[in-house]
C-alpha cells in the first residue's frame, strides 16, 4: 500500500476532484483516456497543468503527476483545463453538508445536550475548514493557469522580439537595395549613348525594383505589434488584479471562529446541561456566503486569464506566418542584388572585350601604315633627305603611289570591319547568355 501511486485531479470546470491508482509504467494517453471516461473532457481538450503552471509531457509516463515532496504525495494535485471552453461557470455550488449539520443548519435553536452537540459541531468545525481548503484548492488552479499564460506570454515575447529584428534587417536591406539600383539605373543610362545597352537587362532591372516594393509589404508587422502590445498590457493588468491574490482572509478567519467555539464547548463539563448552535450556524452561513463571492472572483478572474491565453495560441501562428514571409522576403531581395551584380560585372567583362579589340585593331593599323609612310618620302624625294613640294611631283608617278595606298586602306578597312563584326557577335552572345 506504501508504495502505490495516487493521482489526484481537480478539474477546474466542476471544482470536482477524481482520484486514480496509476499502474506501473502507465502512458499518460492511457491516463488521458481514464479521465476522459470520468469528466467527459476528450483528450485533446484536456490540458494538465502542475502548480508551477508546467503541462504534463506526453512523452513521459503518468507518474510524472506524482512528486515526492516534503507535503507528501497524497496533498498533491493536478489540475485539468477543458481548452474548448475560455469561459467556466462558477461559482459552483458549496460541498454538502452532512445530516447531522444540517439538523443545526435548519434550526439553529434546537437545545442539544453537550456531548452530542460535541459531535455536531466538531462536524461543523470540518465542513468550515473543508471549504475553506476547497477554495485554497482552486485558487492554486488559478494560479496554475496564471504561471502557465505567463509562459506562454514568454515563448510570445521572443517570438514578437526575432519578428521584429527579422522586420528591421529586410526594412534595412531594402532600402540599401533601391538605394544601389536606383544609383545603377542612373550611370547606365548616362552610359548607353556611347557604351553598352541592353534592353532586355534594362527591363529585368526595373522588374527587380518593382518586385523589392512588393517585398516590402512583409517588413509591414505593425497590426500584429499591436495586437501584441494590447495582449501583453492585458496581462499585466490581471497579474495587479486583487483577484489575482488570495481572498480568503475571511474564510480564514471564520475558520478560526469556530475552532475556537468548538474548544470553548470542549472546556464544558459533559453534565446535563444543554445548548444551542446559534453562534455555529452563523459562522456556518457566513463561510458559505465568503466561499460563493470568492470563488464568483475567482472563476471570473480565471476565464479573463484563459481568454488571454487563447488570444496568444490564435498570436502565435500569424506570427510564424509573418517571419516566414519575412524570410522570404529577405531571400528574395538577396538574390535579386547578387543577379544585378553578377550582371554588372557580366558588363564590365563585355566593355573590357571591346577595348581590348580596339587597342589591337589600333595597333594593327598603326605597324603596317608606318612603314608605308615611310616609303612615301622616299618614292617621292629626288635623292635628298627633305620632302619634294607638290609642284616638283611627277603626275604618273604620284597616282601610282596614292592609287596603292588607297588599296591598302581598303584592305585595312575591311579587316577592321570584320573585326568589329566579331566583338560585336560575341557581345550579343554573352548578354543572351
């Protein structure tokens, strides 16, 4: 017997708790499906919370709901949460009172005698202080349900901080991006009367643009802060509520009203004498009405609490949406910036093709006409050094020589035509290419 395993379970939608033998290694799905059979809560609504607002783990086995602790396992508890339901009902109504109070109860002036009237009261002394611990009870699920939002508030917070720092760096990236292409747009068109142009490069340029103003509307997360921001000042209002401390002073003390009543009748000797439960009755009464305005409190406090806490579950994948269109987004516009500067290298190569033809083609020109020009003096001098002036020229021979230079010119002429013809052929490939 010392060494079974009881868990106990407050469902906090009935204020009821349901008890259970768990059996060696037992699953907590199979746990899950024994108290689905006894609360009518299915399993996939059921949410197991611990006191320090911590969800069962559904990898681990059942005894996970049993700790040992310095208050002994038999006052642990685990409290049960329907997730279909953010709103509970309560107050719910008060334990029933057993036979014998309740004789009290309804005439409070009936003369018993003291040693029977020991009995009645210390009954009624037990059904005060039971609800008090019934309220002791679910406040502590109250605050489970608190400790857990603020989990949850937590995971939301981290995930509203990287939303944001994601949001930042495209905003960023963005702006640097239509900076440069506005700057690109700008020299290559200040270029193109005198040097390279590509229509179609042009035309995928200004795509690129437009497309980085459609990749700007993800950075846009300003609803989802404010949704964000109202939720998390939502919170911090409940955690200042006074509904979200205990309220059982009163409780309390008429808990200690009537221990004291009960050993002030214990002092009496058990003669004959006999009494009334008058000054009982009242505290009886009374704890009842302190026990159904505290726990109106409570569950009112606690549907605002699961109310929030819904809200973050409904938060949480817009905000998964948000970042994955962010980085999206961000990729995007990466690869639209390393494609513009691959191109724009594609473009310098290009240039430097055809300035390296021209210096050849130029030099070509220039080793085969120097030589010529230096025949010319020498055909048309008469045996000195210093060139003939144009009257001194024979005609025949003058138009043999320029009838052969205009030859040569020719010859050059279409060597340097077919040349640019190449360039121009291989600068058509690479920017199909």
């Amino acid at each position: 017997v010392l060494f079974l395993q009881i868990v106990h379970i407050l469902n906090m939608t009935s204020a009821k708790i349901v008890s259970f033998l768990l059996h060696p290694e037992e699953s907590l799905h199979s746990l899950q499906n024994r108290i689905e059979f006894e609360t009518g809560i299915s399993t996939g609504n059921q949410e197991l919370l611990l006191e320090t607002g911590i969800c069962l783990d559904p990898r681990k086995p059942a005894s996970q709901c049993v700790i040992d602790g310095v208050r002994g396992w038999d006052s642990y508890m685990v409290y049960l949460f329907d997730k279909s339901k953010t709103v509970y009902d309560g107050p719910f109504a008060s334990r029933s009172l057993s036979d014998c109070v309740n004789y009290i109860v309804q005439d409070s002036k009936i003369q018993l005698p003291i040693p029977q009237l020991r009995k009645v009261w210390a009954e009624a002394v037990h059904y005060v202080i039971g609800l008090k611990e019934d309220y002791s009870r679910l406040f502590q699920g109250q605050r489970a349900a608190m400790l857990s939002l603020l989990r949850y508030n937590a995971n939301l917070i981290k995930m509203k901080n990287n939303m944001v720092s994601a949001s930042q760096q495209l905003k960023a990236k963005l702006e640097f991006f239509h900076q440069s292409i506005r700057l690109d747009l700008e020299r290559y068109s200040d270029q193109m009367a005198y040097g390279i142009s590509s229509e179609k490069m042009l035309k995928a340029w200004k795509e690129m643009e437009e497309k980085a103003s459609q990749c700007a509307q993800a950075e846009d997360i300003g609803y989802l802060d404010e949704q964000i921001m109202a939720l998390h000042t939502e919170i911090v209002e409940l955690q200042k509520s006074p509904y979200a401390r205990r309220q059982g002073e009163v409780m309390e003390s008429l808990e200690q009203r009537a221990i004291d009543l009960y050993k002030q009748l214990k002092t009496r000797p058990p003669d004959h004498a006999y009494s009334d439960s008058t000054d009982m009755v009242k505290i009886i009464v009374q704890t009842v009405q302190s026990q159904d305005r505290v726990l109106k409190e409570l569950f009112g406090h606690l549907s605002k609490l699961l109310g929030c806490k819904q809200k973050i579950i409904d938060l949480l994948p817009e905000i998964e949406v948000a970042l994955n269109n962010i980085k999206e987004a961000d990729n995007s516009v990466m690869q639209m910036q390393g494609k513009r500067q691959r191109e724009i290298w594609h473009l310098l190569k290009i240039a430097c093709t055809q300035s390296s033809s021209r210096s050849l083609v130029s030099s070509s020109l220039e080793g085969t006409a120097s030589p010529q020009a230096a025949t010319w003096p020498l055909q048309g001098s008469s045996g000195n050094a210093a060139p003939h002036p144009l009257s001194s020229l024979a005609a025949p021979e003058d138009g043999e020589n320029f009838a052969d230079v205009i030859r040569e010119n020719v010859n050059y002429l279409e060597l340097f035509s077919s040349i640019l013809q190449e360039v121009r052929q291989e600068q058509s490939c690479m920017m199909v290419s």
